[in-house]
C-alpha cells in the first residue's frame, strides 16, 4: 500500500460535501473530507466523501483521469482526500433518494491523499451501536458520527440563541475567575494548590454566584456567562465534575423581572428547536402548592394525577392506623387515580404497599371502586359517613382507586409524588410529546439538615428572605419565604435563582442562622460584606444548566451526548487518562507529600 501524503497545496475548497444539489450541476468543485464508503464497480471506483455537512458521491473513472482512478484505488475508510471534479447528475437508476446529494455525484479528475488512517475500533456510522467506554476512549472518532455532530451542532445554536436574546436586553458578557475561593452551593470543592503559597489552595467555582453579585456592586446592571462550573459529587446520569450553565445576574429588580428575561428566552429555544409553538406564560406555583398538590417542588405537569389532603374526612375517625397518624400530627394525603381501580390487579395493588413500604412508610392503604361496592383492606373500618366524605372529597367514580398514606409530610410527598409518576405512565395519563414548563416560586428560605440538625439554606446562603418576612427571620427561621425561583420541564430542574441579600446586616443574620458566627463569617465572606456595605444595589439573577437543556432538546438521555469531552461516572476522562498521578517534583514544588 502506497502512503503517499500530499499536502492541500494551493487547492482551496469551494463547496462543502452535503451541501451539493442538482442547481450545482456543471460546477467545478474543490472537496475536502474523509472516505466514508468505497465500492469497486467493474473498473469504476465510488468514493463516499465526508465532511460535516454530510455525504457526497466520488466517481472516480479510468477514462476520465488514469492517475485519479489510481489513487483512488488506494483509499481505506477514513483517509482524508481532496478531490476535484465536475459535479453531475446521476444517471436515474443510481439516484439515492434517501440522500440530500442522491441526485448528483461528483466525477474527479484529481485527487489528493492528505492524510491516511489506521482501520477504526468501529464504524464512523449511527446505525452501529458502540459501547460508551469505546465511544470515550476514542471520543475524536464518535465525534464523526452524525448524532453527536447534530447534538454540538444543536447546543451551538442554542448558545448563539441565549447570547442573541440577552444582548438584546442589554446584557454584558463578563469573564470571572476559575481559580478563586470556595463558592458554596452544597458540593465539595476541586481545590487547586498553590505552588507560591504552600499550604495554600484555590477552589475551582461551584458557580459564579459572588463574582456575579460583586459585578452588580461594581454598576454593571446586568450580567451574563455562559461558564463552567465544577462541584466535585457523587455523580448520576445527569451529573458531570464541571458542566456548563447559562448565569445571569440583574440589578434593581424583583423576581418576575428576571423570570420576564428569561422566559421568552427559553421558550423561543423550544419554539425554534421544536417546530411548534411553545406556550406562555409558563404557569407560577408557589412551593407550598407544589408541595401540596404534586408532593414535589419540580413536578413534571404533563402527568394528569394530583394528591389531595384528605385528613378532613377522617376527623374522629376509628382506623386506628389513621387515628394515630393524626394524633401525632401527620395528613392523611392521597392520590386519586382515574381508572386505576379498573386496570390494577389485586397483587399489583399489593405491589403498591410493598413500594411504600420499602421507602419507610409504615402502610399504605388503597381503595378501588368497584361496580358493586368499594374494595380495600380497610374498607370494614371505615364509617359510612367516612366513606361519603371521601368519596365526595376525591370525587370518586366507578372504576377508580384512591391511594391513601398516613405519614410525616416529607415521606409522604416523596413516596405520592413516585407513585403519581408511575401510576400516571402506568395508566396512560402522562402527555408525552408536550413541554410543560413552570416556575416554582415562595420557597422555604431554611431547612433542617436532618444530619446535623442545623437550619441550611434551601437555595444558596446569598438568597434573600420575602422583605416583608425578615423581622421575624430569627423568631421563626423554618417559617420564612425566600425570593427564589426555580423553573421546571417536565419534573425536571432546568435552572434556578433569586433575589440576593444585598445589606450586609441581613447577610450576617443569615450567615449567624446557618451556623456561621460573625467572625467566621467576615473570615470566609468578609470581601462579600464589605461590597454589600458599600452601596450594593439589590439585585438577582438565575443559572440554567446548559448541558440538561440541550440533552432535553436533543432527546438524549444523558448530558455526556451533549458535551463534547464528557467524564465518566466515576469522574475519568477515558480520552485522556484524567485524573492522572503527577511527578514526585511536581508534588515537592507544591509543597505537598501523599499520604
Ligand atoms: N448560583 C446558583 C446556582 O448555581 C444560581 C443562582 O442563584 O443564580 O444554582
């Protein structure tokens, strides 16, 4: 095999591979690009030639150009060509409707091998699955393949999309560090060592959550960056060490003014993506309602089931299960399941008390309306009053079933809010290919860690209690709404914000709730209280995750299909080796010893 390399020389492409059509027929074109088929047709030789705009057809013929055909000859999948010929229509039976450039082909008359190619682990091909280890490994060679191009391709234009609409609405485009101090937003840190200051470290951002406030202190009105963040966590399928998210920052502003930013943003995202209108405005439900209603702050809406509390109808009451739940302060919730009666077995409707039991709840209690009566365990030691009640309060037909729970409201919610999702795909009622989008609003500024028993920041420790709420922010802590906002696709959390603390008093009463006493505070935060002390406008801001966006909008089912070098779950760049060991200098340079 001849490994003959020629340079491009002056050769200048003219034409993209995939964009050739009929109207080009008669042109002389110059093509650059990779083999992607090569067949041999009694002395004719056809070169699929790829670039990444698609695929043209090489012809490559003994009478036109002896040397053309010779060199074509020479060809392996994935050598990198130039070619140069007139493009042509195909005779009528060789046309390839299924291809955009199927009625043309391009007849060469000279060809260039620019560079050659080992045979590949896999084919440079959509239709060949490849495992993700092997697609990581060699991401250089997936990246050729027309999926994840479309996928890159797809989060280019959402970009331009995000950057044309804020600079639009008068955004600046501002840079903020990589190497900093740590930015808490519930994760563990990448720390960076510094090597002129031994002992001590940079952390990699979280977020630009402070520089994005400082820049509001520094006058620049509004900001946006479309960064990269780093959380070190224990990752799941949508998770990666750094991702990327849309962050943007406004000052003099209250929540609807940044939520009116960015909703038409991302619904005319999905409108141009989609093809179909996307509708507005997206609906706004506080989190207590969400909480109520769905057992979730992110609940996906395209699934037609809702929880209820239906402790009312049990006041009194002589289920004892139930009786005792209420004496201690727990609801009686429940999901109402339309035809769920109906379409569960008797040892499905088990299963369903298995499932709540398995997450901690001690029962579950179910109820199917049947024709001739209501059926359930329970049903002997319900009143008959009881019984009208509920019936008339969940509004329950024939056919149906009522699950009920009588537990503390956090399991409650989780395991009604897990149900409602599998019962409502179960039964049909999930409304697959539309995008309900919302935003959840009036969250709980603190929770209680449950570990520590410490209050902690629902949202982040900058996010600004309801003004009206704050002299009664020490008196009643788990009490207080927040400014926050969280907006929400399908049960999925696209991105949140708020209104920041913008008084340095207000920060250190929050920083003293969550543990922080004012030295420690000043210690870790002092540059942040300092700019609040010095004319700090109010402001607030939201950050969308880029890469969760873009792999909805693709219909992937990982981020890793949207990002261009992905890790795996544990971390590991399989192109690279990253995380790799470093040099005993390097380490000695840094002042640091392995333990
Ligand atoms: N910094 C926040 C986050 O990363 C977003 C924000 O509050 O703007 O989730």
């Amino acid at each position: 095999m001849s490994e003959r390399i020629e340079a491009l020389g002056d050769w200048q492409r003219t034409n993209l591979a995939g964009d050739l059509r009929t109207a080009d027929v008669g042109r002389a074109v110059t093509l650059c690009g990779w083999v992607h088929a090569r067949r041999d047709h009694g002395g004719l030789l056809f070169v699929d030639l790829r670039d990444r705009s698609g695929l043209v057809q090489l012809v490559c013929s003994p009478d036109e150009s002896a040397t053309a055909h010779a060199r074509a000859g020479e060809l392996r999948l994935e050598y990198v060509v130039a070619a140069r010929g007139m493009v042509r229509e195909r005779p009528a039976e060789t046309v390839n409707a299924e291809l955009p450039t199927g009625a043309i082909e391009v007849a060469v008359d000279e060809l260039r091998v620019l560079n050659t190619a080992r045979s590949t682990p896999y084919p440079i091909d959509d239709t060949v699955e490849v495992s993700e280890p092997n697609r990581l490994r060699y991401r250089y060679l997936d990246l050729r393949r027309p999926r994840v191009q479309r996928n890159l391709i797809l989060r280019h234009d959402v970009t331009r999309m995000v950057r044309e609409h804020l600079n639009a609405a008068n955004f600046l485009e501002v840079e903020t560090p990589v190497l900093t101090r740590s930015t808490p937003e519930g994760a563990r840190d990448y720390l960076v060592p510094s090597r002129i200051q031994h002992g001590s470290f940079y952390a990699l951002p979280q977020s630009p959550q402070l520089f994005k406030q400082l820049l509001m202190v520094g006058g620049l009105d509004r900001y946006y960056q479309i960064v990269r963040c780093f959380r070190d966590e224990d990752l799941r399928a949508d998770r990666q060490p750094e991702f990327t998210q849309i962050d943007l920052e406004m000052s003099f502003v209250r929540p609807t003014d940044v939520m009116e930013v960015v909703e038409p943003m991302i619904a005319n995202i999905f409108t141009a993506v989609r093809g179909t209108p996307t509708a507005r405005p997206f609906p706004v439900l506080s989190y207590a309602d969400a909480m109520r209603r769905f057992g979730s702050d992110r609940p996906d809406l395209r699934v037609d089931l809702e929880l209820d509390d239906f402790s009312t109808c049990f006041a009194g009451t002589g289920f004892r299960v139930f009786a005792e739940a209420l004496a201690a302060g727990n609801a009686i919730r429940g999901l109402v399941v339309p035809g769920g009666g109906a379409a569960l077995s008797r040892r499905e409707l088990d299963e369903l008390v298995g499932f709540a039991t398995a997450q901690g709840a001690r029962g579950l209690t179910w109820i199917r309306i049947a024709a001739d009566g209501w059926q359930s365990p329970a049903v002997k030691f319900l009143s008959d009053a009881e019984r009208e009640r509920l019936g008339g309060a969940a509004r329950l037909s024939p056919g149906d079933l009522l699950v009920l729970l009588a537990e503390p409201e956090l399991l409650a919610s989780t395991i009604l809010s897990q149900l409602r999702l599998q019962l409502g795909e179960r039964l049909g009622r999930v409304a697959r290919d539309e995008d309900r989008f919302l935003w959840v609003v009036d969250f709980p500024l603190l929770q209680r860690d449950p570990d520590s028993n410490r209050y902690a920041a629902v949202h982040h420790p900058f996010t600004a209690p309801v003004d009206t709420e704050l002299d009664r922010l020490e008196g009643e802590p788990l009490a207080i709404r927040s400014q926050a906002y969280d907006l929400v696709l399908n049960g999925i959390e696209l991105g949140g914000g708020s209104i920041r603390i913008h008084r340095p008093d207000v920060q250190l009463r929050v920083f003293a709730l969550l543990g922080m006493s004012e030295t420690e505070a000043r210690d870790r935060f002092g540059f942040l209280i300092d700019a609040l002390a010095f004319g700090a406008p109010p402001h607030g801001g939201i950050a969308l995750g880029l890469d969760r966006l873009v792999m909805l909008l693709a219909g992937a089912d990982s981020i890793r299909e949207v990002i261009a070098f992905p890790k795996t779950q544990r971390a590991v760049c399989l192109l690279t080796d990253a995380p790799t060991p470093v040099d005993p200098a390097q380490l000695r340079e840094l002042g640091l010893r392995l333990l």
